[in-house]
C-alpha cells in the first residue's frame, strides 16, 4: 500500500451555477492569484491512501483508443487518395464520330 501527501489550497467557488454542495474546491501546488471565483480559505495538507495503484494498465487503453482513432483516419486518408488516383487513372471515352440525332 502507497500513501502519497499532496500540499495546497482550499477555496470557496463563488460561482452561482456551482451547487452549494460542490462550493469547495482543492488545487494542489501554491496559492492561486487573481483568480475571482476562487476565494482562498486555508492552505491544506491531503495525505491519501492510494493502495497498489498501477496507471499503466489505463495508459495502455488509452494508446490502444488513440491508435484505434489513428488507423481510422489513415485508413478515410487512403481510400481517398485511391479515389483521386482512380479517377485521374479513367479512361475517357470519346466516340471517333459523333452520330447525329
């Protein structure tokens, strides 16, 4: 089991939209500065018990969703060029006499 300690900020979110339950706000790092919505209220320690956490498993889903996105766009990008190289590669047919009508 992990613990990690994460130094910041409380603040109180003056947003009207913002419930009165979601009012609390914690942004690790220094204190915020010209922030209007974001009234500080106390300089905050959060030690969280993180157990056996291992972000590579999510990592890895997550390149496998990019590279899944990625082989789609190549894959709309090829098709296109074909078209275009299919197109340019047609035979025009042009009649040597033209039949009247």
């Amino acid at each position: 089991m992990s613990t990690i300690t994460v130094e910041g900020w409380l603040y109180y979110d003056t947003d009207k939209f913002v419930t009165e339950l979601g009012r609390y706000r914690f942004f690790g790092g220094k204190r915020l500065e010209n922030f209007v919505s974001y009234i500080p209220i106390c300089p905050h320690t959060l030690v969280v018990d993180i157990g056996n956490f291992d972000p590579r498993p999510q990592q890895v889903k997550a390149l496998e969703a990019k590279r899944a996105e990625l082989n789609k766009q190549f894959s709309a990008a090829v098709m296109e060029i074909n078209r275009q190289i299919s197109e340019l590669q047609a035979i025009e047919y042009t009649p040597a006499v033209e039949v009247p009508a």
